[in-house]
C-alpha cells in the first residue's frame, strides 16, 4: 500500500506542472456536473422552479437551443484567443529573456484554471444542449441547466478579463523576475528551516553500498519525509549522490546505502525520487539564480542592450545570495539532530562562480553595471554567513570581475572608478608586476 502511494504522489509531481493538468481537472468536473444536472432534470428539479421560482427557469426550447449554441460558440472563440495569447508569452520570453523561463511560466496555476473554467463551461454546455429533445410540444426544457450554462459564461467573461489582466502583467520582465525571486526565496527559507537544527559533519560514505539509477531526467525533488521514515525503520543512513537539478542519466550512481538493500527496498527508495524534463525553481532555488544571470546577461548583450533589465536583476540577485549566504554547504536530512541522509549541493564558491563568470563577459564594458555589482558585493560582504570562508569567495569573485572590467574599459575616469572599487572592497587588482592600488 505505501507502495502504490508513493508511485502515484512520484506521478502527481511528475504531472501537476503541465499546462493541461489543470484544464483537465476542469472539464472533467463540468462533464461530471453537467451528468449531475442531467440526473436532476430527469427528478423534476426544473419542474420544481418553475411553480416556486418561475424567473429562474428557461421555458421556451428554441430560446434554450439559442442560448446555449451562442454560449458554446462565445466560449470557444474566447478559449482560442486566451491559448494564442498564453502562446505569445511564451514566445516573447523565450526571445527576449531566456528559454528557462519556460517551464516556470507554463506552470502558473492562474492561467490554467482560467482555461480550464473555459473547458468545464463548454463541456457542461454541450451535454446539457444534448439533452434538449426537440420532440415538438411534449418535450421538456431543462431550464434550470440553461440558466447555470448562462451563469457559466458570465464567470468565464469576468475570467477572461482577469486573463487578459494577468497576461499583460506576465509578459513584463520586471514582474517575470520578482516572481522567480519569490520562489526561490520561500524555496530557501524552507531550506532554512531544515538546516536550522542540522549536524555539522556526515559519515564518510565511499565504502557504502552503491545503488544506480534506473532511468534518466532532472533530479528535481525527492520526498524527504519518507526517505526519513525508511532510514529509521532499516536502521540505515543513505547519501544521495547527484545534485538537485542535475541531469541525472541511467546507470550513474544515485545513492549510497550504509547498510545492504533488498530489491524490494531498493525499489521502494527509488520511488522517493522525482525525476522530470524541465526544471522549476519551486524544487531547486540554484534554478533561479541561473535564470536571473541568463536575463542579465541577454539584457547586457549587444542584440538587445538593455542596462535597465539588468539593474533590476542584480538587485533581485543580491538578496537572493544575501539568503543562501545563511546556508551550510551540506544539506542533511535528520530529526533531533541527527542525521539520517545527505544530499548533495552546489556550493556557494561554485555557485558564485558560475554567476558572476556569465555576467563578467557581458557587463564589464558597461561602468554603471558594473559599480552596481559592485555595490552587490560591498553589501553582501556585510551581511551574516554561515561560513567566514564565503567572504572570501566574495573577494575572489569581486576581483575578477574589476580585473576584466579594468581591462575592458579605455576612459581614465572609468578605471579610476574601478581603483576606488577595489580600495572600497579590500581588493588587490594586480596587472603583471603592477599594482592598479598603488
């Protein structure tokens, strides 16, 4: 039974951020209502408005045909029009920001219950307009289905004027960046919290028992509740090898077991990990920072040369990286401190790295972009870390970042503002035998 539980909450997160899972759910529930309405019809449900409640009931057939063939042609026509607009946005940010963002946009749960109270409506429509039995005088109208079919497409009207509404707000980077910020800042707060309590050091695993993956996708979560729970019953502790994110392929190590697993729990422990082809910054906040430094540096590329994009992205950058600076390098899963599970993670100098090394290549001509990363890493070397050998990676990153710029840049003035960075930073910018601080 915990079996078939875990393969279909694995199958749930597998679908749950496809753009049609909602929509499905949608006009399955307006199937299903339309066979409830149907059900009362046929108790007399209509029969009973029309003596107590008269104006809340169709009476006239051909008045119902009308209604409900306008309603389904209306809804349809708004339907496409929300898809082609849904198809627009995807195509502008992947354009002009950059292809990852993708998958974060088609997972937004606004437009896919817009679409799916579009689908529901038009499903429920169409059945009960096949109920109308056009048997001359002795047929009866459903008349109170009717009436919720009209109500229907009023919700759907005001919907698509809320879609309409969020589709321009979408579309606009600034608000495509603030939510990526949102989400990678509640994913890292509730990384916080399960770091808060967390052992300073893991057993050595190289001699553990290997186990290796059966399959291939992105690592993109794993159920950290039940692995928890498997650790305590087997009396076992497990390390898990490849880092979140990362492209896993079939047959690479996946994990280490301390003590020996049957098939059967080998079975039960691949299960826990949740494997897709696209990426959300939901399941891995690295997601975000590379998103961020994808639009900055597209921003700072000479097809679009855009500084004010990526000003407003160093800034989302900068407080993201003020958060993971709270963080450990290792991530342990334990209760009451103890820890019954490591997961791999990207490490704060790998990551800053990477960051800073696709932002370097487009942004060091650009002075002004240049003195706010600056000012990014003035403020980032004040704020509190969990480990004093961040500050020094800060330096490092902060160091070649001015050694380029400084060499990328002609004007006197300009490279007198990267010698009072550097003096401001506490770095040494030496070119050869020389020093630019002397």
């Amino acid at each position: 039974m915990k079996s078939l539980f875990s393969g279909f909450y694995s199958f749930y997160h597998k679908i749950k951020g496809k753009i049609a899972f909602y929509p499905s759910l949608f006009a399955l529930s307006g199937l299903l209502f339309a066979f409830l309405m149907m059900f009362l019809e046929d108790r007399g449900i209509s029969d009973y408005l029309s003596e107590n409640i008269p104006v809340l009931v169709v009476s006239n057939g051909d008045t119902a045909h009308v209604i409900l063939s306008a309603c389904i042609t209306g809804l349809i026509s708004m339907m496409v029009f929300s898809f082609s607009m849904v198809m627009v946005l995807l195509n502008q940010a992947s354009t002009n920001y950059s292809p990852r963002l993708l998958p974060g946009l088609i997972s937004d749960h606004k437009h896919q219950i817009i679409l799916g109270i579009y689908l529901s409506s038009i499903l429920y429509c169409i059945f009960i307009l096949f109920y109308i039995q056009p048997t001359g005088a002795e047929y009866e109208v459903p008349g109170f289905s009717v009436l919720l079919g009209v109500l229907a497409t009023v919700i759907c009207i005001y919907a698509f004027i809320y879609f309409i509404h969020t589709i321009s707000q979408s579309i606009q980077i600034t608000f495509i960046l603030d939510d990526i910020y949102l989400s990678a800042k509640k994913r890292l707060h509730q990384v916080l919290e399960w770091d808060e309590n967390a052992p300073d050091s893991f057993p050595e695993t190289s001699g553990w028992y290997e186990y290796y993956n059966k399959d291939s996708g992105y690592f993109r979560d794993i159920n950290r509740d039940k692995l928890l729970e498997f650790c305590k019953d087997k009396k076992s502790m497990i390390d898990i090898l490849p880092v979140r994110g990362m492209f896993a392929l079939q047959g690479i190590p996946l994990f280490r077991s301390k003590k020996a697993l049957t098939e059967q729990e080998i079975q039960k422990v691949f299960t826990y990990f949740h494997f897709s082809r696209e990426e959300l910054v939901s399941t891995n906040y690295v997601l975000a920072f590379k998103q961020i430094a994808e639009v900055l540096a597209k921003a700072m590329s000479p097809g679009i040369n855009d500084p004010g994009t990526a000003m407003n992205a160093i800034d989302y950058l900068t407080e993201l990286l003020r958060i993971r600076m709270r963080l450990s390098d290792h991530s342990f899963i334990c209760e009451n401190g103890k820890a019954y599970a490591q997961e791999r993670v990207v490490k704060f100098d790998e990551l800053l790295y990477n960051l800073i090394a696709s932002i370097r290549t487009y942004c060091k001509n650009d002075i002004v972009v240049v003195q706010k990363i600056g000012q990014m890493f003035d403020y980032l070397q004040k704020q509190e870390a969990k480990e004093s050998s961040y500050y020094q990676t800060l330096k490092t990153e902060a160091e070649r970042l001015l050694y380029d710029a400084h060499h990328s840049l002609d004007n006197k003035s300009d490279q007198d503002v990267i010698r009072r960075m550097a003096n401001n930073l506490g770095v040494e910018l030496k070119f050869g035998q020389g020093d630019v601080n002397e």
